[in-house]
C-alpha cells in the first residue's frame, strides 16, 4: 500500500502558474492578431476594418470574435488605435 497526501497548495499554485502561462500565450495570440489589423488596416472604412479582423480571427482562432468586443476592436483600430492586451484579460487601447 502506497500512502499518498495531497497538497492542496502545491497543487493549487501549479494550477496556478500552468493558467497564467496559458493566459500569457492567449494573449500573445490576440495581440498579434489586433496588430495585424491595426497595420494592414490604415485608412479603411469601419465596416472593412470589421471584416478583416473577423477573417484574421478565424484564421487564428478558428473560431468568431463576438459583438460588442468586435465592434469595439474594430471601432478603435479604425480610429487608429492600437489595443493593449493585458495577461489580466483587460484591454486598452492607445
């Protein structure tokens, strides 16, 4: 018989790092692609600027960016706004 303790705080902070790290990554992803829009974008109508960072979400994510979050992404990119993601899950732009 093999005795086992769980360790509820080591587990807790693996769990911990393991999500920040996949957080950080995510971010990554996101910002890459709001920068991409943000630089093929300049001088684009609104509606354009929409549509180009829904294809480039698909193609990244395989999935849709929402609304209001797309219309929001799109309004300040068109505005020539660069969007700030954070590890935390915020945005902001600049």
């Amino acid at each position: 018989m093999v005795n086992f303790e769980f360790n509820s705080e080591g587990f807790r902070r693996g769990m911990d790092e393991a999500l920040s790290g996949a957080l950080r990554d995510m971010a990554e992803r996101i910002q890459v692609v709001l920068d991409s829009v943000l630089g093929e974008s300049s001088g684009m109508a609104l509606e354009l600027v929409r549509e180009l960072l829904v294809n480039k979400w698909e193609a990244e994510f395989g999935t849709t960016v929402s609304d209001p979050e797309l219309g929001a992404y799109a309004a300040q990119i068109a505005a020539g706004n660069r969007i700030i993601v954070q590890v935390d899950g915020n945005f902001s732009s600049m």
